[in-house]
C-alpha cells in the first residue's frame, strides 16, 4: 500500500550440485543455444528466443511453448555478468513485443524479482546458488513471496505433466 | 487482456497456493474427501473450503458414490489460464532440475562445441 521500500524480503536460496565443471555451467546459464534446451519447468517443453543480448544492460525475450501448444513469452533484462562465477538478472512474463504484462493469476506476486546466479566449483562439480529476492515489494508482494517459501523449491510433481498432457487432447 | 473483478473466478480461485495444490493433486485422477486430507495433510475443513470454491468457478466437479463424494478436475477449465503451471513459485526449482538433467545428458554424449 504504501512505504514500498521499507519492506524487507529474505531471499530465497535455491541450492544445486552438478556435476559439470563451472564454465559449462555457466554457459549453460548464458549462451542461448544451451538456454533453448533447458529454460522451462517440465521435459516436453520447448523453447524459442527471438532476441539475444545477454549482456551487461541487455535483454533478451523467448517463448516457451507447451507441449499442448500454449506459448507463454518471457523477458529476460540483464544486470551483471561475471564469468564464470556469477550472474544477475530480472525476468518478467511479457508478451512478443516484450511488454511487460501483468499477472492476472496472482495479482499479488511480486512484479520486480532479481535472480543470482553464483557458482563455485569443488571437485569437478559445480555448486550452484540461486538467489531470488523480490525487488522493493509492496507489503502485498512481501506476503505473497513470503506465503509460497515452502514451495519454492518443489518441483513439479507428475501431475502437473498429465494435466498438461490432458490439455493437448481438449 | 483486461477481465472484469468478481469475486470468484478461476483467476482467483487458483491465486491461493494451496488451491494449485489441490489442482495438481487431482490431475489425473479423482478423489474423495477423505483422500484428499490424507494426500495433502491437511484438516477436513481446509480441504472442503478449498475444493468447494474450485467447485464453485466449475474447475472441480463432484459426484456422490455410495456415501462418498468424489472430485474430479475439469481440466477445460483451466485452459484460460494455464500460464500459472509453469510461473511462480516452483518455477526456479523445476527449471534448475532441468538443467541438471540438460547437463548430465550433453556431457554423456560429448560437449561439442561450434
């Protein structure tokens, strides 16, 4: 409502092990050809970019596409860039002009998230950190990020894969 | 893009975290009550409140069997506003568990660079 920048967040970290060596993994985080092949939430989707500057101040903008066929657009804005370590961006859904829309199905998540990406390697495997913070949240977004902590790092169980599959048949 | 304010739509309906849930629980199969407080472990009257408004907007339907009522998802319903599946809040954990997968497999068969 008011005072939007009083509002602390935590971050949520996200932690993985891959094992990669770190500048694979890196590349994977910001070379397209790589990014086509996993950017998305379930096996089965796929991936289309239309503009590509991963760069300091760049952007880029793709779609995912599901496998019923639904395509959902995706703006990604860049801040930093730091090889092979880490890197720094917001992404928002948009549409294929790269407007930025609204979240019509939870009006109350937070319209500015800033991801991280860190990684570290030990080993030959790569650790790898996701930090994802909402960006001067209105005390309703600091809520709504706060209300979903636990699912953050869920994934998706099978069901949401049938159910996709099911949309394709309608 | 802009749709009118009610108070209960599908829109709303599936705002509520647990509401997704209780939609990807019932994906592909149905559900009494009582399963459905033993899968989610939650109380029988959360479970009621959340499937009676899912009912409410036609994602859910209910039908009576013997002295049970079961839920199934009208996954038609769902179509206008399928975007949630794969935004919010499981979207970093299933994608980096992509990525995992992406990277095991390229390495397997060789990274080849151009």
């Amino acid at each position: 409502m008011s005072d939007d920048n009083e509002i602390k967040v935590e971050p949520t970290i996200l932690t993985r092990e891959y094992d990669a060596p770190r500048l694979l993994v890196y590349e994977a985080w910001t070379q397209v050809e790589h990014l086509k092949n996993w950017q998305f939430p379930f096996k089965g989707f796929t991936c289309e970019f239309v503009t590509t500057d991963i760069s300091p101040g760049g952007s880029t903008l793709h779609k995912m596409i599901t496998p019923d066929g639904h395509e959902m657009w995706l703006l990604t804005k860049y801040e930093e860039l730091n090889p092979p370590e880490s890197l720094v961006f917001r992404q928002y859904m948009s549409n294929e002009a790269g407007d930025i829309l609204p979240n019509p199905q939870m009006p109350n998540w937070p319209k500015e998230l800033r991801t991280t990406i860190v990684l570290d390697e030990e080993d030959g495997k790569t650790q790898l950190q996701l930090i994802w913070q909402p960006v001067n949240p209105t005390k309703e977004e600091a809520e709504a990020f706060e209300a979903t902590r636990a699912d953050h790092d869920k994934g998706w169980g099978g069901g949401l894969e049938q159910l996709h599959g099911y949309l394709g048949t309608l | 893009m802009a749709r009118a304010l009610t108070t209960f739509d599908s829109f709303n309906a599936i705002a509520e975290p647990k509401r997704r849930a209780l939609i990807e629980a019932l994906a592909g199969k149905e559900l009494t009550v009582n399963e459905t407080v033993e899968l989610m472990g939650w109380n029988q009257p959360m479970v009621s409140k959340h499937l009676g408004v899912l009912k409410q907007v036609g994602l859910v339907s209910e039908r009576k069997e013997g002295r049970c009522r079961v839920y199934k998802l009208n996954a038609a319903q769902l179509k206008p506003v399928q975007e949630w599946v794969v935004q919010f809040e499981k979207y970093w954990g299933s994608s980096l568990d992509q990525l995992g997968d992406y990277l095991n497999e390229i390495q397997s068969r060789g990274v080849k660079d151009e």
